[in-house]
C-alpha cells in the first residue's frame, strides 16, 4: 500500500493519534491558506500567486490527512496538483460554470434528471476538500447553495411524488460530510419511499477523509440496504492503508464500492499510472466503474486530455491487466454520459469531437487536440 497517512516529523504541530483519526479534528483542522499549506508542503512562487488569485472565485480547502500525502519535493506533485491552486484556472476562455446544464435538468432544486428511471440528488453542498476540477464548483463551499432542511423535504417530495425513480444517487457536495444522525434522517426518508430501490452514495471521503467511515456510519449504512457506494480515487499514491480500511468497512457493511475517476493531465493520463491505480483499486475491492473525460469546466483547460489520447490509453489497458480493473471511459452531457469507445464517435470536427448519447442525440464536445501546453515535467509519468 501507499504511503502511512500518520504524518511524518516534522509536523506543523504536535498532534495526537487520537485527534488525526478523528474526522471531526480533521474538519476543523482543514488546511484554509498558504501559510498553513506551508506545513507540509511549501507552495511555490506561482502556487502563492493563484491562491491569492482565486480566493474569491473557488477558494481552498484541504483536510490534513490529504495534505500529509503530498510530497514536499515534488514541485508536480499529483496529490497537491488536484487541490492547491494553480495560475492555469484562470486560462480557461472556453469553460463554462454548468456544463451540462445541470440547472436546466432540476425538476426541483437539488435534484437533476436526465434518465428517466434515476436522478441525481445533491444533498450538500460541503466537501473535506475543493478538488480543482470539481464539476459542482458553482456550489461547493458557497454559502448560497446551502441546502436548507426544507429544500432536501422538496425534493423528497418530489422523487416520492415521481414512481418512475428507481435508483436515488445522493452527491454533493460529499453526503458523508452530514452528521450521522442527518444522514440517518435522510436515508430513512429515502427508505420509506416504496419505489426506491437502490441508493448509491457519491463520496470522495474515503480518499480525503478516510476516517469518517466509523462504525456507527457503518451501522446506519447497513440498516438502509441496498446501498451502493462509488469513491472517487484519482492516483495510486492515494491508496493508502487508511484508505484501504475505509472501503474495506464500507464492504463490509454490505456496500459494494466503486470508483469513478477524473482522467487527468499529467496526473494519471499515462499508462502507468492508470494501470497502477485500477489494479491498486481492484486489490483493496474497489471495483474502477468509470474514468471521465475532464468537462468543459471553467477553469479547468489544464486538466483536459485530447479524447484520442484518453482512447489510446484505455484501449492499451484492454488484455494488459484483469478486465474488471478496467473503467469505462465515459464523457458526461447534457443527454447523460457516453462511453467514449470507437464505436460511439462520429468524427472530429476541427476542436470538436461528435459523439452518439443513448438516446440517438448527438453532442458536439469541444476538445483541442493540443488542449493547453505539455508542461507536465520529465518524471511526472510514473506513479
Ligand atoms: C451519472 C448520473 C447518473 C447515474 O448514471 P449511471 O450511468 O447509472 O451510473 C444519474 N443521473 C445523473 C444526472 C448523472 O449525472
Ligand atoms: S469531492 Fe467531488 S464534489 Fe467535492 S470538491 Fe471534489 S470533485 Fe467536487
């Protein structure tokens, strides 16, 4: 397993096993600026610069577990790549703050819908960290998008007044940041809901936060089944051993756990890095579902691979390791996700390339084949 999350000397101050396993220690502790990001890893000139850039517009916030597995050294380091700021967030002209017109798909606020049997429920609007290239940027960490009880009672409301939902996937923001007597309530609600079959948990908690899955989550967790989580584990130096007993209760508890990934630029869209994390993720049963192509988010044009890049990796994958460590690499729309296979493009069109949604539509995705410049440093492309 990767690197032991209890922080080596020097740490920024002396803190007791006790508080680190704490997950409410580590919500309190969340590293906020650059002088506290200094205790683990110095940010450098250009990182100081895009903190104080962006401090209005997608602030950050790390958890002191995920800080602890950054490496101080590592001026590319992929743990700090996906959460200090960075000065190519606002080298974006072509992202867009919804790009799949979430806001569009609310039947009612909170909830988007584009398949007709499943909805997409954003609980909340917290997360133990900012991750960089978060979909959910219009409304993670802002106070506006705070869901009052009454909204989450609306839509409730809703999906009860609705049989044709089948499958619940409660998302955020990250559910698990609730309280557990919150979560409780709510899945309770989910429950007495005859037509809801299944809920899924979106959680990146288990990567940033491990130790939020304690024994009474798991409790809660058990007495609501079928429940299904899926993580969201983005490089091999985050599988950890803290991680690994995370999923390892949540499996136990009866939840089968997923991952869904971010393909990254010069964070895992190589092959060994890749290949390292889905076989890492199949040998702690966590089970890769999806890896999605980067969105057309502001902000983000740093993040973005070519889609024949993403293809060529995956296919390189196929019949090189287990096929189940194989995700499905999938393009999120305004129609829902398409696999990005041979099969469901149909062609390029200068900076776009068509796909084939399931339903016949098809969806024009802007995508340069030389999105942003290869900075990735020599040395970044091995986990
Ligand atoms: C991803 C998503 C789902 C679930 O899709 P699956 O392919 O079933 O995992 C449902 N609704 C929305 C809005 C989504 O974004
Ligand atoms: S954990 Fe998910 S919702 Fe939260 S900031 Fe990261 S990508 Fe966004």
């Amino acid at each position: 397993m990767g690197p032991l999350a209890w922080p080596p000397a020097p740490r920024p101050e002396a803190i007791s096993a006790a508080d680190w396993c704490d997950w409410t220690w580590q919500m309190r502790h969340r590293v906020r600026s650059a002088a506290e990001l200094a205790a683990w890893r110095a940010p450098r000139a250009d990182e100081h610069a895009a903190i104080d850039a962006l401090a209005e517009r997608f602030r950050f916030v790390i958890t002191p577990y995920y800080a602890s597995l950054m490496d101080p050294e590592d001026p590319a380091c992929p743990i700090a790549r996906q959460v200090v700021p960075q000065l190519g967030e606002l080298e974006d002209p072509d992202g867009l703050p919804d790009p799949l017109d979430e806001v569009a798909h609310s039947p009612v606020k909170n909830l988007v819908r584009v398949y007709p049997d499943r909805v997409a429920f954003c609980v909340n609007n917290e997360c133990a960290l900012y991750c960089r290239y978060c979909l959910r940027k219009r409304m993670v960490g802002e106070p506006d998008w705070a869901m009052k009880k009454r909204e989450l009672e609306q839509a409730l409301g809703w999906i009860r007044a609705t049989p044709a939902i089948r499958d619940v996937l409660l998302t955020g923001g990250d559910p698990l940041v609730f309280s557990d007597d919150k979560l409780a309530w709510l899945l309770g609600e989910l429950r007495a809901i005859p037509h809801v079959e299944i809920v899924r948990l979106g959680t990146r908690l288990p990567v940033t936060l491990p130790f939020r899955v304690t024994d009474d989550l798991c409790r809660i967790l058990a007495e609501h089944h079928p429940i299904w989580v899926n993580t969201h584990f983005n490089h091999p130096r985050e599988l950890t051993a803290e991680a690994a007993d995370a999923c390892d209760r949540l499996l136990r508890a009866g939840c089968p756990v997923g991952n869904q990934s971010v393909l990254l630029r010069g964070i895992n869209d190589d092959l060994p890095t890749m290949q390292a994390l889905c076989e890492g993720l199949i040998r702690m049963r966590v089970r890769p579902y999806y890896c999605y192509q980067a969105q057309l988010l502001e902000g983000t044009a740093h993040f973005r691979v070519p889609i024949e890049r993403g293809l060529e990796l995956f296919e390189s994958l196929r019949g090189r390791t287990s096929g189940f460590a194989i995700p499905v690499y999938v393009l999120d729309t305004p129609h829902g996700k398409v696999p990005l296979a041979r099969s469901r493009l149909r062609g390029r069109d200068g900076d776009f390339v068509v796909v084939e949604a399931w339903n016949g539509a098809l969806w024009r995705e802007r995508n340069p084949l030389d999105a942003a410049s290869d900075d990735a440093p020599a040395g970044r492309r091995t986990p």
